[in-house]
C-alpha cells in the first residue's frame, strides 16, 4: 500500500490527549486494528482521527464480522434498481415508478432511554427513505420485548411504542404494520427494527456519490450537539451494568424538524441542483462525508468551525462525531448554492457550504484554518479489517412426536389462554396509538389482513388503484432452534403474508439482531440464518435489497434469541382485488391450503400450554409454498376469495379466531378425516397453508387439486361462535374480552 | 434581565398528567403525595431593564401565547 | 368552490384534505403558505390536520399567532366560511374564532381509531347533506382532543345549537361517555361558532372519501360545503 506524502500534517488541539492504548481501547478498537490504522496513516494519529477511524470501523459502520456471510443472500432481479450499499434499496414497480425501502435496528439506545431511542430509529430509517428522493409512504415495526414479568418491561414497551407514535405522527407517515413479540431472552436487550417504504419516479433517484472537484459540499437540517458521540461505537459493544449510566450519549429527535427537513429536501430535489446527497445518521459527520467521497473516488476539504453548532465549545471530535438528528450532507452543483440556501431558509432549516471536493482522495479537516485532521480516505475503507470469525452450526434437534405431546383437557381453555398470550394477544394497544390512517391510502390498516396495504400515490390516473403489500416477519424461536430451517422460514413467511393479500412478492430488506460474534455459536447462528434466508430468496424470486446488522444483543453474556427480521414488498394492480383477513359475512365456505402433518416442535400450543420450547422447528419446503402461494394468489386476483389468512404462530385455529374476531362473525368447521391428531390438527404449524374463506367451497377445492395443491373444505363462517364438531362451541365475546384486554389490562396494572 | 415564567392549570381543570404522575409516585413508594398539578416553566432573557415595562411586556406575551387563559393561569417572576 | 387550505410548519394532512375537496369538487384548493398574509379571495378556508411547530408549547398556539391567521381571523369576521379539522381545530380555538380548548386526552396517549358520531344538526352550511340524529363512522387520530370550556360556555353552545358532532355508539347513544375517545365535555367532537360560519372539529372526514380507503362517512360534509358555496 502506498500512502501519498502528506502536506499538512495536522496540528495538535489545545487540551490534546496523548494517544495511550487506554484510549485506542476506549475507541473499540482493538490492538492489531490499531497497527493497521498506524500503517494506513504512518504516524500517530491526532483525537479526531482516532475517533473517526474507530467509528468507520466500528461492527455498525463496517459491518466487519457479517460482510463475508451478507455476500451470501441474493441481491438482483430484473425489477432491483439498487441492491444493498446505498441507503436503501429500490425496487421498479411499475408505471416508472420506483418503492425504496429498507429497516433498521435502534436497539441498544431504545433499551437504554426507550422513547428517544425509537423515536430516533424511526427518524433515521425515513431519512435514509427521503434521502434517496422518495416520499415515504408507510412506516412498520418489528418490536421484541423481555417478559412481560421482568421488572423493565412495561416501562420498555410504553417509552417505546410512544416514541414510535411521537416520531411517525408527527412526520405525517401512516405507520401500517409489524409485531411485537416477548420472550425473556429480550429482557436486558430489546430489539427496535423500523422499517420505511417510500416511493419515487425512477428517473429522480438520489445517491451518495459524490461527483464534480470543487463542488460545494453543504450542511443542511438542524444544528449540531453533543448529542449520541460515540453511539455508533457503543452499539457494537455489549451492555453491562454500566450502560445504565451511558444515558448522555442517547441522542434525542425532534419530528418538527425531520417533518421540515423531508419538504425541503423533496422541494431541492424538483430542481436540477442534487449531485449527491447522503444522510448523516450513525457516526453523523465521519460516515456521511466518507461514504459520498469514498464512492465518488475522490477527496475533500471541511471546515468544521463553518458547521452549525448548538453548543458553545465544541471541538472537532465533538463535531465529526455527534449524533445529532435531522442532519443532511448535500453535494450541489456549482453556483447553485442560493437557490438551495433559499429553500432551506423558508423551512427554517440550517444551510452552510462547509467544504468542497477534491481530487486528492484524503480528508482534509480545517479548523479556524489549520489542519486537525487528514486522513487517506481509500485504504481506510479497502483496508478496513474483515473477519472470517470462526463459527459452529447449530444442530437440527430431532422430531418431536406430536403423539408424545398430551392434547389438551379443555379445548375452550386451551384457544382462550393461546389467545390471550403475550405472543398472540391483540396489538391493539399498540397501533391505535400509530396513526395509521394518514395520507388516505391505507386500504388494510393492522388486524385487517396479513400484510399492510397502502395506494401508491402519483400512480397513473386510471380507475384501478396501483398498491404496495408490506410485511415484516420473523419467528426467533424457531431460528433459535435450528438458524437454517429459521432463516429459511422467517422469508417464506414474509413472501406468504405478501401472497395472502393478492400482491406480488417482490423484494425483501433484512435485519439481523444476533449476540455477540466472537463466540462460534453465535457466529454460527449468522451463518445458519443467512445459508436459510439465501436459499428461501433465491427459490421465491424475492431479493434482498438493503439491510441492517445488530450485533453484540447480550447482556452480562446471555444473548438474545437470533432474530433475522424480514421486511418485505410487493405490489398489486389494483387494490380492489385484493383480500384481508376479516371474516365479515356467514354462509362462506371455509377451505384450507397445504398439507396438513400437525406439527408440534417449537410451536407455540407447546411453549404456552405446556411450557416446553423442543424439537425441530417446522420445516418448509421452498417449492411447495411456491405451489400453493401462486395458486391462492390467482385465487384472490381471480376475486374468488372474500377473506384470507396464512397459518402460522398458534395454526388454524388461531388462524381461525383471528379472522372471526377481525370480522366479527364466527364459524363452524368439521376436523377431516385423517390419522393426525385434532390438537396437532389444530394448533399444529406446518408451513406453507392458509385458510381461506370463499363462495364456493368445492370449487376452490377443485381448482386446488387441478393445481396439484392440497385442499380440504373445513366448514362454514357464521353465527355468534366459533365452533370445531366435537371439539369446541366458543362465544366469539368470550374469545374476544381474552385476546383484547391482555395488553391494555398489563400496561394499566401497577409494576 | 430574566424573566421566570410559570404557567398552570386553573383549579376545576382536570389535569390527567399530573394525575398519572401521583399515581406513579404513591405506585414508587410515595404514599405521602396527594394532588398532583403539572406546568409549565419558561424562561425568557430579556433586553428590557425597567423593571414595570418589562413586567407589562411579559404579561402581554403570556395573554397572547405562553398561556392559553380558557384553562391555564400564569405567574410572573423577574429576575436581575 | 373555491377552497383554500392552510399550510403552516408541521401541518401534515393538507395533502388528505386537498383530495378529498378535489375529488369532490373535481378542482384542486389553493394552498396557502403560513406566512403569506394577503391570499385569493376564496369560498372556504381549511385549517388543516397536522402538528403546526411540533405541537410545541400548546397545539395550535403559535400558528394562532401566525400572519395568515390575521387575515383568517379577519375573513371570517365578513362571514368566509373557516373549516378548522384537529390540529385545525385547536389553532382555530387558539386563535378565538370558536369557544373552549382542546385539551389532552383523559388516557394521555395519542389515538387513531374510526369513531361513531351523531350529526347533532344539519342546519349549517357544513352538515346539510346529514340528517339531524344520523350516525357517522370516520377516524380520529389525535393526542389532544379533549374539548374543554366552562359551564357557562357549554350552556350556550348548548343553547344556540352550536354542537356539531358528539361522539356516541354504533347506535347513536351516548351512554356514559360511550365511544368517547379522549375524554371530551360532553362527548363533544365538534363544534361551530355562533353564527355555525365557521366549523372546528376533531375527527377526519377527509379520511372517509372512498370506499375502500376508509368508507365514504365523510364525504358528504364536503358535499354540502360544495352545496351551500358554489
């Protein structure tokens, strides 16, 4: 490597620490990472590098430990505009227009100020939507929680769904979907996955690059704080005790602003005046000016005492390091600078040209005019460390043998206590307090169908209404239990609940929540997942095109249970042949898709009704839920289907409540023939069916066969309960009073 | 000069935030704690050095925005 | 109809309002800028839904004070229809055009949910395409929207027949606050000035014009604008 001789070497700062290895550790960096920082730089680096090196090469920023296995998932398509490597990704839906989505993890600062840090993760996953041109259009979340007995949780839960509504209300973004899981393995280490979708026209897409030597670089949105320094760092660190009193370095949101900032932003971008322009949010400062150098191929100068500051006294480190929110780096094209100014003026926003390219390929940083820092920006990134960390896969636990797990004593106890479990139990605590409903397009708000759907604005006017399904998914106890068959299911599941509502899969965005990498299991964990997810991607044509990696979710070495969340996009002609899942009208006959083997391993009648997370988890078979996916989705755009609803957590007859409580009808349904066992026939999670609610039962039975699919018609909808022959009669009232008031009756009783 | 603003809600307005913050501390171990009622602070920093003038200055500002008077009362406190 | 639609900083559902005026007026409303005092002279003035400066100190306290506000104020006193909806609602009560204040909701959290409401009069230029006692189904999505005003204030409105809306059941009752969603006096959603020239309400009509995008509840409210100005 060959590093250009340096003409300004930088001055040293008034109060300048002497660089100790104490401090290189307290920068997360470790020994033979700072070898190479001193080779990259051939001399001992000034504070402000340090911090910058340690934040560009911290597990968040360089994602140093996943990129090997990240290389492993499928990224293209005929309708991938942008793959993983920009914000966010863009898919072509159509009409020339264009969905960018992507979801994000705001873990650890949730756990540790639950309000501010989700309100934030919702902040910087719609600005990394906006950034790239598109008016977001609806947010989703996945949110795991610790048991709802621990201590904390009820405080977790409340902080952070108000910082989700705070954030997404106030941005005038319908938040239209996601899940809320808890298990104790979250207790100390909550997940917060914000997912954003927004939509462009094709041809006004917006990257990092930056491009054109002595092009103004500007600083538009709020000021800069001290706010989150060294956020990047600390989430790729594990919590200990001492992270209680990591609380200054969470930075706070202002939705005010962002909601200021994105009509600007979209207001520049009508005109011709974008060259590049990148979002500052993890590592503010460092990685939004590198990433838009690093991937123009060129260098920069920044006058850090020109940026906006909040604060009086603050340094460059401070400056190259705050996390501050609603931060936009912007390259424009020459002389364009009042036009811009003036846009950001009336939306009271900051504006100030702080730097300019380069042809140099360094980062210069100036401060009242002298150099504090300069730093080679190629090899920083080229030679920024990579590991192969040793892993060890985890093995597939044997069968469990549905016979050998007891069916249950009460069957109405048995529906009504799954029902009313923390997993399954409404959510609508939560979504009524998002607003859902803004902007007029939401067609299935939460509850009202598997996955989210939401009219795509600025469709050509015609009397169909073009609309986006979105969905995020993942089931962590299965990818516990066997990452492979996990992964593999997390993105089945995701292309089913897409499938259920008519639309078309057609890309996914992942994020992986796992501990900590440095111990093979976990690493393994990874490994395992992503071989799953690769290969259920590559046979359902369903592309990763953006993504995030959280890591190190332990606390005092206990991990979190592995969690590789699926968002997931696709879209539908014509909103009016699309199906939900509420069951609003009797007499229709209800008929299930796929085959049924009742299985029992690692399903949730097992965890909840007898206290035992065993066996395998269900396995899926790729080309089967192809099969039968495709066939009920001619179904619904055929307009054969009132209503439909894909089996998963709890099976059919939890699959069955939901839609009688949805809809509020009940139903009867008769148990077929068959050498399964009812309660494995019932509760049971074989992969790859849905229920499905028709006119004409024994059509759709036949259409079914011809297609080589599995169907049975089960019964019919109608009457106040929900009623299995021999088995079970359930006042719907009685069902609902459980599965409503678990939440609100936990959030309002006292801790 | 400063100006300390304080802004609250009139007796008779039912004040639910400051409802839910007793509640929290008689649920924290504070039994003690009976009604609770919530405000606002604002603090203004002032060019104005004539005490009476600026006292006038501050009112009309919280007639006209600090305080919405259908529900909330306001005090004064001038400081320097 | 010619309709204008304030935009202020944090305002966020003009964009919905605008539609649903344009879909059935089948001609878009001017929008007007927080700032611009002097605007074209129109048949209707839309405050609309959003969070105006971040909902920071009081909702709707400081675009009350902003110079199109001046001019509202001023307009509606020559009798220009004012439509104020949530956040519209509180800056047109911040402002003095209708009584009483929205204050937080009795639970302390934001809501989005649709609710019941019972049209207590079709005798204003906003409500004569409903019949007096009809049930109407459209959402809310509000943290603030507990309507307040002393005893005195709610007697007159009771009096004068200035109640527009009350939130109630599926029926139509109103049973011990039944289907009241933020606490409101009453079980008020909505309520009109003394000369029902000018309407604030909390619920979003603008959220229930199409059939399959949240029911069409709304829509003959802008229906009979349309009626009563053209």
């Amino acid at each position: 490597m060959t590093v250009a001789p340096e003409k300004n070497p930088p001055v040293k700062l008034p109060n300048e620490p002497v660089i100790t290895p104490q401090i290189v550790a307290e920068h997360g960096l470790a020994p033979d990472e700072y070898e190479r920082l001193l080779k990259i730089m051939g001399r001992t680096p000034t504070m402000v590098e340090l911090g910058i090196f340690s934040a560009m090469w911290s597990e968040h920023c360089s994602y140093k430990s996943s990129k090997v296995w990240l290389k492993k998932l499928p990224t293209k398509a005929p309708w991938v505009i942008q793959g993983p490597g920009e914000n966010a990704g863009v898919i072509d839906i159509g009409d020339g227009q264009a969905a960018i989505f992507k979801m994000e993890s705001h873990n650890h600062p949730s756990y540790i100020e639950p309000y501010q840090g989700a309100a934030t993760g919702v902040g910087g996953i719609l600005r990394d939507v906006f950034t790239m041109g598109a008016r977001p259009i609806a947010n989703l979340n996945a949110l795991r929680f610790g048991d709802p007995k621990n201590a904390k949780t009820r405080h977790l839960v409340s902080g952070v769904v108000a910082g989700i509504a705070g954030y997404g209300n106030c941005m005038g973004i319908p938040t239209v979907g996601g899940e809320t899981n808890f298990h104790a393995a979250y207790n100390g280490n909550i997940l917060v996955n914000a997912m954003t979708v927004g939509v462009a026209a094709t041809d006004k897409i917006f990257y990092a690059a930056a491009a054109g030597i002595g092009n103004p670089m500007v600083y538009v949105g709020s000021k800069t704080g001290r706010d989150g320094i060294h956020g990047a760092t600390m989430s790729s660190t594990e919590f200990n005790e001492d992270s209680e009193s990591k609380r200054p370095t969470v930075q706070v949101g202002d939705p005010f602003v962002e909601k200021l900032l994105l009509e600007a932003c979209l207001e520049l971008m009508a005109t011709d005046a974008i060259i590049a322009i990148q979002d500052m949010g993890a590592a503010g400062l460092t990685s939004s000016s590198f990433e838009m150098a690093a991937k123009g191929g060129l260098g920069l100068v920044m006058e850090l005492d020109k940026v906006p500051m909040r604060e009086t006294g603050m340094n460059p480190y401070e400056l190259m390091l705050s996390e501050s929110q609603e931060r936009m780096l912007i390259v424009l094209k020459p002389g364009r600078e009042d036009e811009a100014r003036k846009i950001f003026e009336k939306w009271e926003l900051d504006f100030a040209v702080i730097g300019h390219l380069t042809d140099t390929e360094r980062m210069v940083l100036t401060w009242h005019g002298d150099v504090v820092g300069n730093i080679p920006i190629p090899p920083l990134v080229t030679e920024a460390p990579m590991y192969e960390r040793p892993w060890t896969l985890t093995p597939l636990p044997p069968e469990l043998d549905a016979a050998k797990v007891p069916a249950p004593t009460d069957w109405k106890a048995s529906l009504l206590t799954l029902m009313s479990c923390p997993d399954l139990a409404s959510k609508a605590w939560i979504w009524h307090q998002y607003d859902h409903l803004i902007m007029g397009n939401t067609a299935i708000r939460p509850q009202g169908g598997d996955a989210a759907l939401v009219r795509v604005p600025g469709a050509p006017k015609a009397a169909s209404h073009k609309g986006l399904a979105m969905t995020s998914d993942c089931t962590p106890r299965y990818v516990q239990a066997h990452p492979e068959t996990g992964g593999r299911q997390a993105v089945a599941e995701a292309w089913r609940n897409i499938t259920a509502v008519g639309a078309r899969p057609l890309a996914v965005t992942d994020n992986m929540n796992f501990g900590n990498p440095q111990k093979p299991e976990i690493m393994g964990q990874f490994a395992g997942a992503i071989m799953g997810m690769a290969e259920a991607c590559i046979a359902l044509d369903f592309p990763v095109v953006s993504g995030n990696v959280s890591l190190y979710n332990e606390t005092e070495g206990r991990p979190i249970l592995p969690t590789p969340t699926i968002g997931a996009v696709g879209v539908i002609d014509d909103i009016a042949t699309s199906a939900g899942s509420r069951l609003v009208q009797s007499g229709l006959a209800l008929v299930l898709i796929g085959k049924t083997k009742g299985w029992l391993g690692q399903s949730i009648y097992l965890r909840e009704l007898h206290g035992r997370e065993e066996g395998a988890p269900p396995p899926v078979d790729l080309a089967v839920e192809r099969r039968n996916g495709d066939f009920v989705r001619g179904e619904i755009v055929g307009r054969r289907v009132h209503a439909c609803h894909d089996l998963s957590d709890g099976g059919l007859l939890v699959a069955l409540a939901e839609m009688c409580l949805a809809g509020g009808t009940g139903a009867c349904i008769k148990l077929p023939e068959s050498d399964v066992a009812p309660h494995a026939y019932l509760y049971g999670e074989d992969q790859g069916r849905y229920l499905i609610a028709t006119d004409d039962g024994p059509a759709l039975v036949e259409a079914a066969h011809k297609a080589g699919v599995p169907a049975v018609l089960l019964g019919y909808s109608g009457g106040p309960d929900i009623t299995v022959d021999g088995l079970l009669a359930l006042p719907l009232q009685e069902l609902r009073d459980a599965h409503e008031n678990w939440l609100p009756g936990y959030m309002n009783s006292a801790a | 000069m400063k100006a300390r603003v304080h802004v609250t809600l009139k007796n008779g307005v039912l004040d639910p935030q400051g409802k839910a913050i007793g509640h929290s501390l008689n649920r924290l171990g504070f039994p003690e704690v009976g009604d609770v009622r919530q405000g606002k602070f604002i603090e203004l920093e002032l060019a104005e050095t004539d005490k009476v003038k600026a006292k006038a200055r501050v009112e009309e500002m919280c007639r006209k925005l600090l305080a919405n008077t259908v529900i909330e009362n306001y005090s004064i406190e001038l400081v320097g | 109809m010619k309709a204008a639609v304030l935009v202020f900083p944090g305002s966020n559902r003009e964009g919905d309002v605008a539609q649903a005026i344009e879909l059935v007026t089948g001609r878009r409303p001017q929008m007007v800028w927080h700032g611009d005092g002097d605007f074209e002279k129109v048949d209707l003035i839309v405050v609309p839904g959003g969070f105006s400066y971040g909902d920071y100190l009081r909702c709707g306290a400081m675009a009350a004070q902003s110079p199109v506000m001046a001019e509202v104020k001023k307009r509606a006193a020559q009798g220009v229809p004012v439509l104020g909806i949530c956040n519209g609602f509180q800056i047109v009560t911040e402002a003095g055009l209708l009584p009483g204040t929205l204050m937080r909701n009795s639970h302390l959290k934001f809501v989005c949910a649709d609710v019941h409401l019972r049209v207590e009069t079709s005798q204003s230029l906003f409500t004569n395409r409903y019949q007096a006692g009809q049930v109407i189904k459209v959402p809310v999505a509000h943290a603030e929207g507990n309507y307040f005003a002393d005893a005195d204030t709610m007697k007159r409105l009771e009096d004068r027949g200035q109640i527009a809306f009350r939130y109630c059941g599926p029926d139509g009752s109103i049973i011990d606050g039944r289907g009241n969603p933020n606490g409101s006096s009453s079980n008020i959603a909505g309520v009109f000035n003394d000369t029902k020239t000018v309407l604030g309400l909390m619920p979003h009509p603008e959220n229930a014009v199409e059939p399959m995008f949240g029911g069409t509840d709304g829509k003959a409210l802008f229906e009979g604008m349309v009626e009563a100005l053209s």
